[in-house]
C-alpha cells in the first residue's frame, strides 16, 4: 500500500510550482530555505530518559550556542546526530558506552533538538564536532549518523585531529541528496 502524501507537501509542491513560473529567484532562495531548515521530530521516551540523565551545559560554536550533554566518565566518547535528529536518538548507544565505562557527550546541533535556531548547514555540524573536540580531556573517539558522520569527515579534512572515528549512514553522493530534494518539491531543476 503506498502512502499518503501529507497535505502539507501538496501545498508545498503547489506552492512552489507557481512561484517558479511567477518568481523563479524567488522559489530558487525558498527552495534553498526549505533544505537548510529541518524538521524537529517528537522525543521518544528512551530520548526522555536520556534527557532526565545527562548533565546539561551549553559551548558556543561559531557564535552560537549549542546545547551539550555528558554523562558517565572515563575517556570521552563524542556522538553527533544527523540531519533533524537529535542527541537523544543516540540514548541505547550513550548507556551501552557508559556501562563500558566511557563518557559519553553529544549536542543538539544548531536548529536540531533543543538548540535554537532554524536553519543550519552541515558547517554548523562541523563547528559543533570542533568545539566538542577541543573541549575535550580525554577523547577516545567520535561518532556521527549520516550528515553527522559526513561533518565529522568535513572538520578533519580541515585539520581536526581525533583518535578514532566510527561513521554511521554518512552521505557519499551529494548529488543523490540534492536530487532527493528536488523530487520532494517537484522542482523542476
């Protein structure tokens, strides 16, 4: 059984169909808005949990102010989430490294999770990945979920050094990305 198109994403395609015909610098700068600004997904029970057990506390990256959290000790192990997640999507993982007898730390990017904002870009991700690794006492290791992972791989190719690196579901064809996009809109270009 297919499923059903969101009434929402009509109007959207609706939307956005008519504008390109009227304004097409217009629907090219709100097509560019609608992919930088992510959705914002419900917590699970699990990332409440979570939530109720880590230690909150803020880092300012690039100007901005990011929420962090950290829980358990020993040497640190870094998470960061991908596009519209959260660091709560990592709550199995943060207890299984804790039980390990690892600090498990992660952020809400900004415009993800409890972070303010509603636009970001995967250089947000990257300064978030940088700050968290500067910050760091003792770094095991990093790990990032899809553009979290491909982020991680962005603030090293730009000099970050971290120990071990394990990435999860990162991007590889851009183009595949861009063009996934399109067809959700239904942009002609």
């Amino acid at each position: 059984m297919a499923k059903k198109t969101p009434t929402v994403l009509h109007l959207i395609r609706f939307a956005f169909k008519t504008c390109d015909i009227i304004a097409p610098k217009i629907a090219s700068k709100w097509a560019i808005k609608l992919f930088l600004s992510p959705l914002r997904a419900p917590y699970t029970q699990k990332g409440l949990k979570l939530m109720e057990d880590v230690e909150h506390y803020a880092i300012l990256a690039n100007g901005k102010k990011r929420r962090a959290y950290r829980m358990g000790s020993g040497p640190e192990v870094i998470c960061i989430h991908g596009w519209a997640g959260k660091a709560t999507q990592f709550a199995d993982l943060a207890y299984a490294i804790t039980e390990a007898g690892f600090t498990f730390v992660a952020v809400d990017v900004w415009a993800h999770g409890k972070c303010a904002g509603k636009m970001a870009s995967m250089f947000d991700f990257a300064d978030a990945t940088e700050k968290l690794v500067q910050e760091s006492q003792n770094l095991k290791g990093v790990i990032g979920h899809s553009l979290g992972a491909a982020s991680v791989s962005l603030a090293v190719h730009d000099g970050l050094t971290i120990p071990r690196f394990v990435a999860m579901g990162s991007p590889t064809l851009p183009d595949h990305i861009l063009n996934s996009f399109r067809k959700i809109i239904q942009a002609p270009y």
